[in-house]
C-alpha cells in the first residue's frame, strides 16, 4: 500500500508501505549516519500519521519522535526534519 509523506518544504511524495521511509528523507536532506536505529542522526519529528518499526530503534526519543531509517508509514504522514 502506497502513503502519501508531506516533507518540510510542502512536496507531498507517494512511499510504499514496507520501505524504511529513511530513503524517501534522505534524498531529500535528511542526514544520517548508522541506518540501524542506533546513532539518533535521523531523529525526525512527526506532525501528523503514524508508522511501524521494521527493526526496534535502539536511539531515545521523544513520544512524537520517529527513526526513519528502520521505520515505515502506514498512513499519511507529515514530518519534520
Ligand atoms: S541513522 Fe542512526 S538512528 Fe537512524
């Protein structure tokens, strides 16, 4: 199932299901670094939507905090970075 992820800039991109959402931010400015849900690099801020995690994010977050890179949507998302 595709979502629809609206980045900071407005652009609204359509993102399969199942994918770490991390490629979608990352071609899109997000930085990061390990890509396994250790270092916190890819901290990104959720304004509206949720996800699942495919991998258990090891980095501590704040309650509407995501890790990108080991997360995927599973609804229509708007984040923050
Ligand atoms: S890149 Fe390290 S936690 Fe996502």
């Amino acid at each position: 199932m595709n979502h629809t992820v609206t980045l900071p800039d407005g652009k609204q991109h359509t993102h399969q299901e199942g994918v770490p959402l991390l490629k979608l931010l990352k071609e899109n400015g997000l930085y990061s670094e390990c890509q396994q849900g250790f270092c916190g690099a890819c901290r990104t801020k959720v304004i509206s939507g949720t996800v699942r995690y495919l991998a258990e994010p090891m980095a501590r977050l704040q309650h509407n905090e995501i890790l990108p890179c080991c997360c995927t949507p599973t609804s229509k998302l708007t984040v923050e970075y």
